[in-house]
C-alpha cells in the first residue's frame, strides 16, 4: 500500500553457492601445438627479376562511373609519376580548353562570369563592392 516505500525481494545467502561456474579443464593427450600448414616445394616456382618488363605497355584506361548528371565529360588522361610534368601538361591542354568553352558558354551569365572571374584572382570583390556599394553611399 502507500507509504510502504519501494519493494525489494528479500534475499538470503545459498550455502550451496561457490561462484561463477565455469568449465573445468582437462588435459588434451593428443595436443601438438599451434596448427600450421604443411610446407611442401612448389615444383612450378620461380624468381621473376624484372616482373615489369614481361608486361605490355597501358594503352587503356577503363572507367566505369554512374552519374545523374550528363555535363560530365573525361577527355585527356595523364599517368605520371611528375606533379611538374602533369601541371605542365594541365597547362597545355586542359585550361586552354576550359577557357575556350566558357567563353564560348552562350547560357553563362554575368553573375558565374563574376564569380569564375573572382575564384581567380579574389581582389576583385573589393572594387566590385566599391563600384556597387559606393554609389549607394553617395545618393544616402
């Protein structure tokens, strides 16, 4: 009833208890140690010194890529074990013709023009915010 307070189960200790059971352990006769493979001489081994040379040079590149969107186009692939040689090449052919397809972009706006235009050279969001802003300050 009220007023009682919480209920708890009485308990009593079992004379009986020795702990936690675990399983008793017996000795194994036949135990020999760790398992491991056999090792036995592969008859058909052999020691490639130069396993590169035997190959036929990459004349290919597989990619297999799942998109949404269809502006997405792969053109020129460069392996190389050169940033130098890659940027040089990047130089050559990427950004000449990335220049050449934004220009040429008849959907492109003023604003991505402003916004490719300052990605590249970020000083040119002060005189941008002067030639707008300064005008505003002088007609208050």
């Amino acid at each position: 009833g009220p007023g009682c307070g919480e209920w708890k189960r009485p308990t009593k200790k079992n004379p009986l208890y020795k702990g936690k059971w675990v399983a008793p352990l017996i000795s194994n006769p036949n135990y020999k140690g760790v398992w491991k493979p056999k090792k036995i001489p592969n008859p058909d081994y052999f020691k490639d010194e130069n396993p590169y040379k035997s190959l036929d040079p990459i004349k290919a590149i597989g990619i297999e890529l799942w998109s949404m969107s269809d502006e997405i186009v792969f053109d020129n692939f460069y392996v190389a074990d050169s940033k130098s040689e890659a940027d040089a090449f990047a130089a050559e052919t990427f950004v000449q013709k990335q220049t050449a397809e934004h220009a040429n972009d008849p959907n492109a706006s003023v604003v991505d023009a402003v916004r490719q235009a300052t990605s590249e050279r970020p000083w040119l969001w002060i005189i941008i915010i002067l030639v707008v802003a300064l005008p505003i300050i002088l007609i208050i």
